[in-house]
C-alpha cells in the first residue's frame, strides 16, 4: 500500500536526506524547503525523464530556459497583475490571515482543532491579494524601477515565441518546453511540499492552428496520463481526471483538464492540462486590432512585435492556438513518495520500509558493501567496482561500511536503491574451486532475492535492468 499519512513522508524525507524545512535552524520560513543529498538526485531524475519524453522523443519540440526576472509589462498584459489573486481574510482575533476559500485547509490560531470562523473569532470581508512577490530592479528604489519574480514559467516562452520560431524555422504544430523555478506568494502555504511559495513548474507551450487544438488537447491528456503511470511508476488507479467547469475555467482558457491523484491529503492536482486559445500571444502583440483574436485582451502599446505565424499556403498571418501541459516538479516528487512507500512485515515479525522506486528515478542506483570493513582486499576490491559502474554510465553508485550488512540493507530499502552488491570472502578467494572468486553477490530491493554475477559483468547485468 502507498503511504497513508504524510507525517510518513516527512519523516522520512528529514531522516533520509530527501527534503528539509528551508532555514531550519533560524525556525523556518513557511512555504520554502531544501532537497537534500538524495531529494536532490530524485527531483534531477524526475526533470530528466519529462525532458527525455516530451524533448528528445519527439521531432516537434524546442527547449527554452528563460528568466525569472522580466519586464513588469509581461505581468500587466498576461493579465497576471489584475486577476492572479486570492481572496484574503483576516481575523481579529487571532490575528491569522487564510485564504477565504479554503478555510477548511486551515486551522484557527488558537485553537488548532477548529478551522477559521468556527471559534469566537471575527473575521474581516474576503479581499484581493495579488500573489506575485514585487522586488526592486536596479540601485534607486523608486516607483518605476521594480518586476516581479515570475508566478510561472509559461510567459518567458510566449515572449520568446518569434525569437524561437525566426531560429529554428519550425512550422505548426510545434512545441517549447521549460523546466524552471517559480513563486506565488501564498498566503496558507500546506501538505509538505504540495503548495509552497518557491518551486519547479515543467511546462510546455504548444502551439498549434486555430481547429487543431482540440485533438491536440486530448492527444497531451492521454500521453501525459500514460508517463505518470508507465514512466513514474503511479498507480492508474489512483490517478482521475477532472473536467474543470466552464465557471472555474482560467479567463484564457477555452477547456481546461486536470490530472488528480491520490495523495495522503486527498485527491488533488498533479498537473494541469489547458486549451489557452490564442490569448496569450495576442496579448502580447502590437496592433492588436490587426489580429484575428478570440479571446478578448487589453491594448497593448508597449510590445514591440507581433508574435504571429505566417501560414504560406494560405498567404496570411494567423495567431496560433495553444496547449499547455503543466506539471509541478515538487508535487509530482510528493506522488511518487506517496506511491513508492510500503511498508512490509517480514517472516521474523520485523517491519522493512521500501522505497519502490523505478530505477530510472532512484536517487542512488547500486550501493557496494563490503562484508568486512577492516579486510584490506575485501574493501579494495569494492572500492574497484564501485568506481567501474560509476565509469559504466548514469549509474549513481556508493560506497558503504558504516554499519553490519543487514542495517545496511535497510538503510538502501529506505532510500529506494533498487540493488546492493555485497563484497564477500568468497569474491577474494584465492581458491576457485567453488567457483565464486570474482564473483559478488546481487540482491534485489524490492524481492530481497540474492543472486551470485561476475564482476566483469557487473555494467551490463545493472544497465540492462535499469
């Protein structure tokens, strides 16, 4: 069974290296944590297999890493400084600010078993707050001189649409990908890592001709379905998709899925999956007026260019269609914890914690362990084959004789490393009778079963099962 309670993940993550409360020894500051040592390795693998996906495998897309400062016009003309806001509620009581549309998420101030207005105190009307953090560009403060740091990563692609497309010739449909921070300023930041002021977003703009984008739509639901299942290892069964209603759509968005899963806390969210018309380049167009566009944008005389494609077989401009796949890296790490953790009573009646990670996103692949840490070719030979799987390709190996081989086994369960080589007696025999000499002993993480291989084939036997 998947981990039933977040304080298992979060105990784990501290105890293991894979996540820790930002500014911890200061007391904190909510809504920021740190990966660790092994948090991360799994976050860079998880970023290495959606590129690997949606770059690399497919001959329609283009990768783009963008700033996280820009232009506090972007911000004005997306639409993001008059409607990327919260409803805020303060109560005068306990001094606590909520969101007014979750105060079933929150907890009273001063009585942590009842939420917001279920206790004696008064709360304030609900309010606009805009959530994007404002910070000040250049040595002057003055009023002209600030931006904002990006709520998202999907504007630094729209305003780099025409440099994209003038140098690489692409032709529609085609897609730009981009993996990069972002920050909401939320004012109830909960559940862990699920929703936090700094994050990774994975996103793609897809743009596509106006009566294309509804297969399009469907294509990206299904296949970004299928990769969290076959390629991040989620259960099906645990993952359901909503059609957001046409009252809750995005100002931008003409239909709008999202995908859910099942965490500890309840279904939510893992990622988005929106038809953003052609919204968002026309906003940032010049002449407006010009163009053919479908959702209704403010006027924009500060743009420079028309960020329109030219369609030759027609002869005209036409302002692309787009899809947009977007996926948070911190949430999608909390559902793989969620469905890697088990927890497994073995025959001697002791409890074993597993991490049964795909290998492709184990933090550590292969861990050497020596049977005995004070015999010199024992811990040499070791240390030789750890550094030939490192020297064999991606394989993130270690070396550990920090404790007897059985605490050492649990301790690469716990982190998710699908195999432990165990350097024996046997392996340095200078007899070889029995056949064993050069040979180590492999043991599977997740069926615990032992297997003796041959040290020289050690890279292909661990790639291959990779």
């Amino acid at each position: 069974m998947p981990a039933e309670t977040l304080e298992q993940l979060v105990s784990l993550c501290k105890r293991r290296g894979f996540i820790f409360q930002g500014s911890e020894i200061y007391g904190g500051l909510q809504g920021t944590f740190d990966f660790g040592p092994l948090g991360v390795e799994l976050k860079n693998n998880l970023k290495r297999l959606w590129w690997k996906h949606n770059v690399y495998e497919r001959d329609d897309m283009e990768g783009l890493d963008a700033s996280i400062l820009m232009n506090r016009y972007v911000w004005r003309y997306s639409g993001h400084e008059e409607t990327f806001v919260d409803p805020l509620i303060d109560c005068k009581t306990c001094k606590g600010r909520f969101r007014a549309d979750r105060l079933k998420d929150a907890a009273c101030l001063k009585h942590s078993k009842l939420h917001p207005g279920e206790c004696e105190g008064e709360l304030t009307e609900p309010r606009a707050f805009n959530m994007m953090f404002k910070t000040q560009v250049g040595p002057i403060p003055d009023p002209e001189s600030f931006a904002y740091l990006r709520p998202e990563t999907a504007q630094g692609i729209f305003v780099n649409f025409k440099n994209v497309l003038d140098s690489t010739n692409r032709k529609l449909p085609f897609g730009i990908a981009q993996i990069g921070k972002a920050f909401r300023n939320e004012i109830t930041p909960r559940n862990f890592v699920f929703r936090v002021r700094e994050f990774e977003q994975m996103e793609i703009e897809y743009f596509c001709k106006p009566g294309e984008d509804e297969d399009i739509h469907s294509a990206f639901i299904e296949d970004h379905v299928d990769w969290w299942v076959n390629e991040c290892g989620l259960s099906r069964d645990r993952i359901t998709l909503y059609e957001v209603p046409s009252n809750e759509l995005a100002h931008y968005s003409k239909r709008t899925v999202d995908i859910m899963y099942r965490f500890p806390i309840g279904e939510e969210e893992l990622e988005g999956i929106a038809n953003r018309t052609d919204y968002d380049l026309g906003s940032h167009s010049r002449d407006q007026e010009k163009l053919s566009i479908t959702a209704k944008v403010s006027p924009n005389p500060h743009s420079t260019e028309r960020l329109t494609y030219f369609d030759q077989p027609n002869n005209w401009h036409i302002v692309p269609y787009v899809i947009e796949p977007s996926a948070g890296v911190d949430r999608g790490i909390l559902a793989i914890l969620t469905e890697a953790y088990t927890e497994e009573t073995l025959d001697n009646g002791e409890t074993r914690v597993v991490l049964k990670l795909k290998p492709a996103l184990a933090p550590i692949k292969v861990a050497v362990l020596p049977l005995k840490k004070n015999e010199p070719a024992i811990v040499e030979t070791a240390k030789r084959i750890k550094k030939l799987l490192q020297s064999s390709g991606e394989l993130r190996t270690v070396y550990d004789d920090t404790a007897g081989i059985g605490k050492l086994y649990r301790r690469q369960d716990e982190i998710g490393t699908p195999f432990c080589i165990t350097v024996d007696f046997d392996t340095i025999g200078r007899e070889e009778e029995n056949g064993l000499k050069d040979t180590v002993t492999v043991r599977h993480r997740d069926s615990m079963q032992q297997e003796r291989v041959a040290i020289s084939d050690l890279p292909a036997y661990i790639n291959d099962r990779i």
